[in-house]
C-alpha cells in the first residue's frame, strides 16, 4: 500500500494523474484520490487476512503432527550408500544415477548431512561452469578432483 501511494504520489508531483479505466478511479479530483485509497486500504486488509489465515491454519496442522513440505528423497541409507560410490571414485552425478536420485538432491542431501559447504564438491562440472561437458571421473578419495587439489571445506 506505502508504494502504491508513493508511486501516485509521484506521478501527481510531475503533475501526472491516475486514471483508471477499468474502475471510476481519478486521482486528479477528491473523490477520485478517496477510492483511491480506499481501494489500496481494501485490497491490504485482504492480504493481511490472507497471512492470519495461514499462519493460523500453519499453527493447527502443526498442533495435529503435520509438517508441511515434500518428503525428503534420500533417506540415511540412501546418503550412506552415496558416500560410498563417491569415496569409490564415482562423481555425485555418477552416484546419483545409480541410486536413482536426482544430482542436485544427492548435492543438498551431502551437503546438509555436514552441516556445512564442502568446496570439494563445488569443482564437479555442475557447479563449476568451466568443468562442465568433461568426462573425466572425480577422484575424491586421492584429494584430487577433475585435476585440481582438494580444497578444505568453507
């Protein structure tokens, strides 16, 4: 709502009125800029109940055992078996396929299990561009990946 004003507040210091032509709106008469308004403090209360009623209905299923959100895909032993085919010498990618799991869930599911950003992981072709299109394999159980030095985490 503050933008909206000020963005017609704006317009009217460059001696620019609001006309809409869907609704009888004019902001260069009285009446006009009171719909106005009137409107703008209409369509925030909405919104404002839009949020209450969320966060509400957030709280309740909370309070019966629910938790919002998709299901995680990879559960522990899933992760376990992943680390295993990356210390073998697989690239995250190469495990991925082999657990039937998308590459950028196995990265957050790595990443998430540590606690922190492993930077060996970041010189993979997906996330470093200039990697990307190789075929060569990663080798992260010798510290060495696509030819660069295993670089401590962040």
């Amino acid at each position: 709502m503050a933008h909206l004003i000020g963005v017609i507040g704006a317009l009217e210091a460059r001696g620019i009125g609001f006309r809409s032509l869907t609704e009888a709106i004019d902001t260069t008469t009285p009446s006009g800029r009171l719909i106005f308004h009137v409107f703008g403090a209409l369509g925030q209360f909405e919104r404002d109940l839009i949020r209450e009623r969320t966060k509400a209905g957030l709280v309740a299923a909370v309070a019966r055992g629910r938790r919002g959100g998709r299901k995680p895909v990879i559960n522990g032993e899933k992760l376990q078996r992943a680390r295993t085919h990356i210390s073998k010498g697989l690239s995250v990618h190469e495990a991925a396929a082999r657990l039937k799991v998308g590459k950028t869930a196995l990265y957050t599911a790595l990443q998430t299990q540590t606690g922190q950003y492993d930077a060996s992981l970041a010189m993979t072709p997906i996330f470093c561009p200039s990697l990307r299109g190789t075929k060569r394999r990663s080798n992260l159980s010798k510290g060495v990946v696509q030819g660069f030095p295993k670089q401590k985490a962040l």
